[in-house]
C-alpha cells in the first residue's frame, strides 16, 4: 500500500471510539453520573466536555485518534520493512 490513510485511519477510529466507549461505561458504572451535573444530551451539549455525556464523546474521540495514530506508525513500518526485502 502507499498510501494507507483511510485504511489507518477508519479501523483506528472504529477500533479506538470502541474502546472509548467500553471505557465511558466502565465509568459509568463506577461512578453514577458522579459530579457531572447535566447527562448533556441534547444537539451540541453532547459534546461540551463538561456534562457526561460530553465527557464520554470527547474520551472516544481521543482514544480513536490515539489508535488512528498507533496503527498509522506500524503500518508505515510495515511498509518500510516490506520495501527493504
């Protein structure tokens, strides 16, 4: 592949934003709602990362990038290897 950006990027946002997620309900069930005043649910309050809600999509979306970036460097060292043999 030469250039594997969407691949890297689509399976480590679905990948992260999963994993994101398993970690929004391990808090969840850990902590209630905890000092999160509003569930934020409502158009743009999803995503102000001071209600639950918030909280949870910016967690996804920073665990996707996380994995997007990860997966980008192997693949690209991958592609290093497989060009040097």
């Amino acid at each position: 592949m030469k250039n594997p950006f969407i691949l890297c990027f689509v399976a480590g946002m679905v990948t992260g934003m999963g994993n994101g997620s398993v970690f929004g309900a391990a808090l969840m069930c850990f902590l209630g709602r905890a000092k999160f005043e509003h569930w934020g649910g409502w158009m743009g309050q999803a995503y102000n990362p001071l209600t639950f809600t918030g909280f949870i999509d910016w967690a996804m979306i920073i665990f996707g990038f996380a994995f997007y970036i990860t997966l980008h460097v192997a693949v690209n060292r991958q592609n290093s290897l497989e060009q040097a043999g």
